[in-house]
C-alpha cells in the first residue's frame, strides 16, 4: 500500500478513536458473555452444517444432535459431544434438507431442548418461475419497445439470440 502524505494508516480500534466525531461514543455496556440462563440454540450454517451455543450451569453434560420429522415426535440419535459449561461448536449433520433438534443433558438440569431447525437442500431447486422472460421473449420485448422510438434516437439493436 502507498503511503500518502498526510495520512496515517489506522493500526488498531484504538487508532480509529481519531476519526469519531466528539460526543459519538457508545455508551452501551459490551455484550455479556453468559446470560445466566440454561439453553441450548442451533443456527443452521448450510446444507450439512449447524452451529450449535449453549449455556449451562452444571459441571458438565452432554450435546445429543438427533434427525427428526418436522413435528419432532421421531428422533434418531445423529451424534453425541461431551460438553462443559457455556460454548459452541459446528456439528456435521450427514443429510440435507434435514430437520434436526439437540438436547443438552446435565447433572441435576432437566433436559435442555433447542428449537428444531431443517437444513437446506444441497441442490439447485426443481421449481420453476414462469415469471421470468426467456432471452427470445426478452429481445422480442425490447424490439418492439424499441421500433417507434423518437427522432434522433437510434433503436437498440440487439443480436439474434439462438
């Protein structure tokens, strides 16, 4: 990068402060790093990937990912991981377009559950829009859009398409 006269590259968030306007400081606490509350929550990442957060209060538990049916009434047991505490993780589901829940276990907790999420599909979708115009509709629209145009303006000429 070229140095300009005059001009200090920023070298950490600490440099930045030259740049704020006086008085526009954030004054919001930082964010937390527990909320003091037992949960577990899964985001789905991708087809094949789900992060998964937890806050625990127990010495230690165990994470159970299970596949499931969208009312969560049939489960099959994916993956299991040892857990401690608050944390995360990427958990590797092996289907797409998957449902799939998690259950945090710990000594003297009830079972936490999550949310049920379902993973996309790992495939161009079979669905098709009529809504959109195909090249030949789209050039035959222009065209005659194009036929009456005003004095001095030249009509867009378009390639053949085929």
């Amino acid at each position: 990068m070229h140095n300009q006269p005059g001009v200090q590259p920023l070298s950490d968030a600490a440099d930045a402060s030259r740049y704020l306007v006086a008085g526009a400081r954030q004054t919001e606490p930082p964010l937390p790093s527990a909320y003091a509350k037992n949960q577990v929550t899964l985001l789905v990442r991708d087809p094949h990937w789900i992060y998964a957060f937890w806050e625990c209060h127990a010495a230690d538990g165990r994470l159970d990912l299970y596949r499931t049916d969208p009312s969560s009434t049939v489960r099959d047991l994916v993956a299991t991981f040892p857990v401690t505490g608050t944390g995360s993780r990427y958990l590797h589901v092996p289907h797409a377009a998957g449902h799939y829940i998690a259950g945090l276990t710990a000594s003297g907790l009830p079972t936490l559950m999550s949310a049920l999420v379902q993973t996309p599909p790992d495939a161009p979708s079979d669905l098709y829009d009529e809504a959109w115009m195909s090249i030949d509709a789209l050039q035959y629209w222009l065209r005659q859009r194009t036929l009456a145009s005003s004095p001095g303006i030249t009509p867009l000429v378009l390639p053949e398409h085929h």
